[in-house]
C-alpha cells in the first residue's frame, strides 16, 4: 500500500513538473518586457537590460543596441549549459550571416561590439532564453524560447562594456534581432517592439516587444500619444556586402522657437551611396551633426536664446557651453528653445526640449547637447567613415535625446511611433511598474 502510494505520489510530481515546464515553455503572450538601466560607468553612457539563459538558467547583462543585427554573449569559460546547439552549415540560420566560415559542420560569424567598433570570430549557437511577459501595466508570468540564436562572442569583446556585461542585445532591422526572432517564436507577438530610455541611473526604463498598451504610473498609456513616421531603409550597409540595420527617419528641416534654420537640405536625404539622412541610435551618447548642420542649428540656438545667457569654455565633446546660473530650470528641463526635429509630413514634429537638448556637463556649466561631427573623428563615438572626415550619416540622434520618449518601432508596417518628451505628460521612462503582478 505504501508503495502503491509512493508511486502514486512520484507521478503525481512527474505530471506536475511536467504542466510547468510546458506552461513555461509554450506559452503565447502578447507582449514582453525587459528593464533597461542607464550605466554611466564607462566612458559613455550605456544602457543595459538582461535575460536569463541556458539550462539551468543564468542571469545575462546586455548592452542594448538599436542598430545591431546580431544578439551576441560572451561563450568563454564560463559558458556551462545542457541545452546549448550549434545549428550546421546547411542551417537557415546559417544562411543568414553576410559573413559566413564553416568548418566541422560548424558556422561562425562575426560578432561585434558597436560601442568599440571591435569584432571577432564567433560560432552561431542556439540556447534557451528566459523573458518577462506583461500586459502592458506589470510584468507577467516567465516564458522561455527554446532555440534562441545568437553568436559566440569573447572575453575581448567584452571590452568596453559595463562590468558584468556579456553581450550585446541586437534590436536591428534584420531577422535574427530580438524583435524578429521573438516575433517568430510568438504566434502573439508581431515585429514590433518600443524602447523607453530613462534618464536616472535609479529607475528602470523599458523595452517592450509586442503590442501596447505601455503604461507608466500614474496609468498613463502612452500608445495612446504617439506621432508616425515612416521607417526609411538606407540601400548602402556599413559593412560590404551587407544590407543597413538600422533605423533612418526623413527629417526635412529644422525649427528652433518656431523659425526654420538654413541648411543644406540634400544632406538630409540618402544618396545612392548610403551618405546622408537621419538615424536614431542608443549606441551614440548625443546627437552628432555634420558640421554645416551644426554651425546652423547652434547659432540659431545661440540667437534664438537671447542676451543675457554668458557663454562659457566649452567642455568636450561639446563646443557650445553656458554659465548655469544663467539658465533656469522647468518642468521640462531647462528653460532654452525647443529644437524641432521637422519630419515628411509637417504634422510630424519630433520635439526636443531643454532636458533633452542640454547636458549638465559641470556644477556651473550647462552645454548644448550636440556634436559637432567635425571636430570629433572619432568611429566609435560618431560613426565616420573610415579614413574620411565627413560622417556617413549627416544626423544620428543620440540615446541623450532619446531619454524620457517612448519610440515604438513597427517593422511590419517600417514605421516610427514617437511620444515627445513624457515629461510634458507627467511621467517619465522610469515610471513602468516592475512589481510583478503574478
């Protein structure tokens, strides 16, 4: 009887353990999320969201980057899992790398690090991944994808990240980025996702993948506000041979305090060779400008500001700085002009206010937040092109600027929702609810 009894018990476990593992791995959520924490503790700002991978599960830091086309993780001595695959050569994951070395029935790629520009050779490898689901409100149950693709990076490409780091999170245009593969392990899920930057190193933002709703507290829905724009897909790569990732926008001109500023407009359209335009980047700490376009957005700032204001020595990166005390402080940040960001419709007016516009760069000076391309060769922090003063992309908006504004990305229709600061809606990013509701 006893026995009879313990056998009954056994079973019972073995059928229970075996709902929770099909729950967890087979459920269908409509939307994910992920925490995003600003690390200021390199040398420019980063932002760092985590997952949890292999069997058993372990806890992954990874620098978030918009543009990227493949996820990447650190597979050195420290890699231990049951579940970690290597798809062959013959693999439809295989075919999908630009850059492709086979051998022992293995395919490798190169996985890169954007924020140093440094690249290595790495196996294409699949594991398990652990994510958070919601409903848009509070984070929900733990949903697993079995088969998540990525490349294998190193220790040296590790370099340059925030301690603890081991990878980078691809969020580009291609089919191996978060938002596509999570789109086709999700019947639920559409290749859509949005980013949600904060701008304290104290509260969390938010990636979301899927549909809204994205409520921040106090129970504002912020899919509710947003401004489209349609995705425009550069035809020239940064890398031979491959297609662009990345998110462009078509600004057509520039107001500041109401006023267009003179520019040389055909620098805000790609040209056949992929020069040209406007991208957004989390990759970029501010907003980098080529130089003509920065001389005529900063003296009609510097205009448009008025007298009164003490122009000050500019501190690196920056070269237009004012005495603090000289400016005063608002809801919205500081009290200066309202850069606006003026897209193909004139209706669609990405606005950019004193907290995203200017940067604290002292006590006692405050700068405005943009580069000026021209005075800052420098690849890893402006994207030149090599060997060339003039950058490939004429305006790349920096995570600075990107800070505190909800940026929904819906690749299947290759538009761009936008908030504007939410700051003028009383919340911020670092507003989501992350106390689990389950």
């Amino acid at each position: 009887m006893a026995a009879s009894f313990g056998w009954l018990f056994l079973s019972f476990l073995l059928c229970l353990f075996i709902s929770v593992s099909t729950q967890h791995t087979s459920a269908q959520p409509n939307a994910l999320v992920f925490p995003v924490t600003k690390d200021v503790s390199t040398s420019i700002a980063q932002y760092v969201t985590q997952i949890k991978q292999r069997t058993p599960l372990v806890l992954v830091k990874l620098t978030v980057d918009l543009s990227g086309s493949w996820p990447w993780v650190d597979c050195g001595k420290n890699y231990v899992s049951s579940t970690y695959k290597l798809p062959p050569c013959d693999s439809p994951q295989c075919s999908l790398l630009y850059t492709i070395s086979c051998g022992g029935d293995r395919c490798s790629g190169n996985p890169e690090n954007t924020i140093t520009s440094n690249k290595t050779v790495g196996d294409l490898s699949q594991d398990v991944i652990s994510v958070q689901s919601t409903n848009g409100f509070n984070p929900g149950k733990m949903v697993a994808t079995p088969k998540f693709t990525f490349l294998c990076g190193s220790k040296t490409l590790v370099e340059g990240l925030p301690r603890g780091v081991t990878g980078m999170a691809a969020l580009g245009r291609s089919d191996m980025s978060f938002p596509s593969q999570f789109a086709s392990f999700f019947i639920s899920i559409p290749r859509k996702f949005a980013i949600c930057l904060s701008s304290s190193t104290s509260a969390k933002g938010a990636i979301f993948f899927g549909s809204s709703p994205y409520h921040f507290l106090p129970n504002i829905d912020v899919s509710k506000t947003l401004t489209y724009t349609p995705l425009i897909a550069n035809p020239v790569g940064t890398a031979p041979g491959e297609p662009s990732f990345e998110y462009f926008i078509g600004v057509n001109s520039i107001r500041i305090g109401g006023k267009s500023v003179h520019l040389n407009r055909t620098l805000l359209s790609i040209n056949k060779q992929g020069f040209g335009g406007t991208k957004i980047s989390t990759v970029n700490p501010y907003t980098v400008m080529e130089t003509s376009i920065y001389k005529a957005v900063r003296k009609a700032f510097i205009h448009t500001l008025g007298r009164g204001i003490q122009k000050v020595t500019p501190i690196p990166p920056f070269s237009t700085c004012f005495a603090s005390k000289d400016i005063v402080f608002s809801r919205m940040g500081p009290n200066v002009p309202t850069i606006e960001l003026v897209l193909q419709n004139e209706k669609e007016v990405w606005s950019i206010a004193g907290a995203n516009s200017m940067v604290q760069a002292r006590n006692d000076v405050i700068c405005l937040g943009f580069v000026d391309a021209g005075l800052n060769p420098n690849a890893s922090l402006v994207g030149f092109v090599t060997g060339s003063s003039h950058p490939r992309t004429s305006i790349t908006i920096g995570s600075h600027q990107l800070e505190n504004n909800l940026l929904q990305f819906d690749l299947t229709m290759s538009r761009l929702g936008f908030s504007n600061s939410l700051l003028s809606k009383r919340t911020t990013c670092g507003n989501f609810n992350f106390t689990s509701n389950v």
